[in-house]
C-alpha cells in the first residue's frame, strides 16, 4: 500500500492506493504548522480504510514549504556565493538583479574567484587555493552557514567546482554546500541563481524532511518516505536534503499526473483549480511539459527544470467584491475558508460562495448566501469560466482539438463547459488528483549533457544517453523492466569542435517496492 500527501495553502489531501486501486481518500483544512496536517491526515486516511500502518510500505508527499520560505524570506540562511570567473565574468556581478529584501536574507556575501572555463572546456585560469581559502576565512568570520559554487560553463566541465567546494570545506567544515553544475542548465545567471536558492534552504530542508519523518512516526508509519519533484518523479529523503529546489511547483505537478490517471488522456491541458490558485499546464505524453525558458522563483530568475505552468489568482478560496462579480481574487482566505467563507458562517465573500449559490456545489449553509442576485451569482461564474478559458487557451501549441481536464477541490467554479475547449473532462476524484499524482509517481533519471560525437554515428550518442538516463532511474530505486525513456531531445552545437551535441534524456519507472522495509518484511515473516 501507498499514501499520497498533498500539502495545499487551503487544503491537505491525502489518499491511499493499494496496488493500482484507490482505497481512501480525505481532504482536510492545512494546519499553520503544516506537519500537524500531516499527521491528521495520516490518521484519518488509515481509519477510512481500515488498515493498520504496518500495512504502508511508502509514503509520497507533495509539499510547498521550500517555495513558500523564498517567496516570504523567511528561515533562510545566511549564504555565501564564490563564482568562479576571473579575469572574466565581472560585468555583471552575483545576484545583481535580486529583490532587495531577498539579497539582504542572505546576507550578501558574494565574492569573484579565478576559475571557470570556456564554452569549448579550455580553463579560463586556474583555481587559486591561497584566494579560495582567503574567502572561505572572510565568509567563517561573517557567519555563512552555506556556501553556493558557481563556474562558468560548469555543465561543460565541472572539474573546478568541485576542487572549489574541497579547499572552502577546510575554512567552513560545518558550512552546506551547493554546486551549480548540479543545479541548473547551461546560462550562467540563471544556473548561478538557482544554486544560491537551493543552498539558502539546505537548513531548513533538513527541519522539513525530518518533521515529515517525524509524522509518519507519530502515526506508526517506518515506512520510507519520498518527496514530489517538479519533473513528476520522487525523489528520497536524503536527495530533498541536498536538492531542496527540486520540489517547487511539485504541487501543480502532483495535480496533472494525477489528471493523467484519473482521465487515462496522455496529452491534454490540465485546469487545476485550489482553494488559493488555478495552476494550468499542458501534459504531453502523460508528464508536464517543461519551461522552456527562465523561470521566475520569488522574484529571482533561474533555469532549472519546471513545469510549465500558469498560476491564475482564482481559487475556492478567493475574495469576490460584493459589489463587482468581476472582482475575484488574487486575495484569499487560504485554509481559512471553512471560518470565513459566508456559507460557513463567517463575513467574506468567496468564490465558493458563488459556487454554492449557483448550485454548482453543495457545501456549508446554502441559505446564508440566497441575498445574491442571481444576476450577480451568473456574471461571477461566467467570469470566472472566461479567464480561467483564456488561460488555458495559452497553454495549447497546436490548432489540433484539445481536451481540457478539470480538477481540484476548487473545480466546482466551472460549470461543464470552458470557454475555447470542445471537450472538458471533470473525472471521479478529481477533488484529490494531487495526492493522487504524488502516490502514482514515479522514478526518475535524467541526463543533460554535451557529448563530443568524433567518429561515432549519431544514434551511437542517443543511445548512450538513454542507457545512462535508465541506469540512474534504476539507481534511484525504479524497478528494473519497468523503465523507459519518455523525453530525448538533442540540440547541435556548432560551435564546440568534434562535432559536439547537447543531449537531453528522461527516464521513468515505477518505485520498486519489494526491497522496502518494514512492511515487506513484516509480510516475508507472515509466509514463513
């Protein structure tokens, strides 16, 4: 048996599977702590079904406190930044288009060392141990706590990172450290932006991961636990330790894999309406497409992979002006709905007070909100349709029919058309396609890599970066035979010299569960 968690700003959903079948399901109120929201619904999951915790052999969350900590600068750590560059690079210095009150969390230390290479992989200059030791004294004496590594063309060649990261550790032995090369993709600013994110919330993914494990302890759950990334993939404790960047909109993610099972379409635009935002994105071939460009993280622009995904301030949860139906959000009541919405007894006006008087969903006290006209009840609905129409109109690349997918608790505010689309789907249990989408998910490898082709054939190079994509996805705890490559995309680079090709390979494969404990060897037990 699997669970799946997805921790909301509004809501926390959880379901259980048993094999391929969907056994339970629950959606409750997120706690301000988060955790506490957890373990309620780790309760309330294993009472619906009846079954005991020693019955789960893994647990998959879904969460946005990494997101959440960038976007309020709140719990990041004071972190160094060493770009390694001269006597080049300098034009534009680390973290120069940063948010000030951002830049100022971290504490501004960053520091230009010799390194780097070329776009070919000849060194720029050499690492200067004397220097990097100079820096790590300065960054010991300020108090960092992590240090971000960023080369140039690292992704060519990462060799000086990581000599980088070897001479720092002497001077900062307690420090966290993050590598670029790791991070992100070809793009200097970019990559370098990501790595100083990833490394200011190494702290705080240790507190997380460990408050995660702690839940699933309190409930007697020693099952292994994994955590959602933004690719559609899990990745364990440890990972999410070191790659906590590698969870943001996981959420969004979680949703349209789960739209994909619930729906059994492999392409189609997914609607994902919460209590807070809708998030639209495009599934191909069943997994979320991917930005093609920079993406925007708490007012910082980076290059990793991440779905590409449009969040629109219209929610379950969003505030309507009682005197303007086209006045809907961004502004919400979150995970106070339950208190403050009208058809709950409280005094502000939501979207899902619309929802209810319309009768396009029955939850709370209808009667609290019959003073709506129904002139005012119709013309927020529409609105709503519209721009939720519109937005996912953007998302389609081809003049080719497309269906559109509806889930999400927040789905009751479409009717059963959308504005654009000849073909809307509102699947069963569409209320919990995002923990669904976390318990279904996969295992993933990936391989991102500039290969030298020489006297090779091209299909020579495709094929081992698609041998090397499975063998990390096996390596990561898929099962073997059950992986294949969903995503290959090569781009040529004309000017590298050996004929030089930049390969992108993806592979998935379903969790391999016979070798975790304890469950399957409480069951091994049993048998004998």
């Amino acid at each position: 048996m699997r669970i799946g968690i997805d921790v909301g700003g509004t809501n926390t959903d959880a379901v259980l599977l048993d094999g391929d079948r969907l056994v339970g399901s629950v959606k409750q109120p997120t706690s301000k702590d988060v955790t506490g929201g957890v373990v309620s619904a780790l309760r309330s999951i294993l009472a619906q079904a009846g079954a005991g915790p020693g019955l789960v052999d893994a647990v998959m969350i879904g969460t946005t406190q990494f997101t959440n900590a960038v976007v309020s600068r709140r719990q990041l750590v004071p972190t160094g930044i060493v770009r390694l560059c001269l006597p080049s690079s300098t034009g534009v210095p680390p973290m120069v288009d940063w948010p000030e009150d951002l830049s100022r969390a971290l504490g501004n230390h960053a520091y230009m060392a010799h390194g780097g290479t070329e776009y070919d992989g000849r060194p720029i200059s050499r690492v200067r141990p004397d220097e990097l030791r100079a820096i790590g004294e300065r960054l010991a004496a300020d108090g960092v706590e992590a240090v971000a590594i960023s080369s140039v063309f690292s992704p060519v060649s990462h060799e000086m990172e990581l000599q980088a990261e070897e001479i720092l550790r002497e001077q900062l032995p307690g420090a966290r450290f993050s590598l670029s090369h790791r991070i992100g993709r070809i793009g200097l600013i970019e990559r370098e932006n990501a790595t100083i994110v990833n490394a200011s919330l190494l702290a705080v993914a240790e507190q997380v991961t460990a408050a995660l494990t702690d839940a699933l302890a309190v409930t007697g759950i020693t099952a292994p636990v994994y955590l959602s990334q933004n690719d559609g993939t899990l990745m364990d404790v440890m990972y999410a330790r070191n790659y906590p960047v590698a969870t943001f909109a996981s959420g969004p993610t979680n949703s349209m894999r789960g739209a994909a099972v619930l729906s059994g379409l492999r392409d189609c635009v997914v609607v994902d309406i919460g209590g807070t935002t809708s998030d639209i994105g495009m599934l191909i071939n069943s997994f979320p497409r991917q930005a093609g460009s920079e993406v925007d993280i708490g007012g910082v622009r980076t290059n990793f992979r991440m779905p590409d995904v449009i969040a629109l301030g219209i929610g379950g949860g969003s505030v309507v002006d009682a005197d303007d139906p086209t006045a809907i959000g961004p502004a919400s009541v979150g995970f106070e709905l339950t208190s403050r919405a009208r058809v709950f007894g409280g005094d502000t006006l939501t979207a899902t007070d619309v929802a209810v008087a319309a009768r396009a969903a029955d939850v709370g006290d209808r009667s609290l909100v019959k003073d709506l006209s129904p002139a005012f009840v119709r013309a927020a609905m529409d609105h709503m349709a519209v721009r939720i129409g519109q937005v996912a109109d953007l998302m389609r690349t081809s003049l080719q029919p497309t269906p559109a997918v509806l889930v999400g608790g927040g789905a009751i505010l479409v009717g059963s058309e959308l504005p654009g689309f000849d073909t809307v789907v509102r699947p069963p249990n569409a209320g919990v396609a995002n923990a669904l989408g976390a318990a279904i998910a996969q295992i993933g490898g990936e391989v991102d890599r500039i290969y030298n082709v020489g006297g090779r054939s091209r299909e020579d190079v495709l094929e081992s970066a698609r041998n090397e994509a499975v063998e990390r996805a096996v390596a990561a705890g898929a099962r073997p035979g059950s992986v294949e490559v969903v995503m290959l995309d090569e781009i040529p680079i004309s000017y590298l010299p050996g004929d030089s090709v930049r390969v992108r390979a993806k592979a998935v494969g379903d969790l391999d569960v016979t070798g975790l404990a304890p469950a399957d060897e409480r069951r091994a037990g049993e048998k004998r």
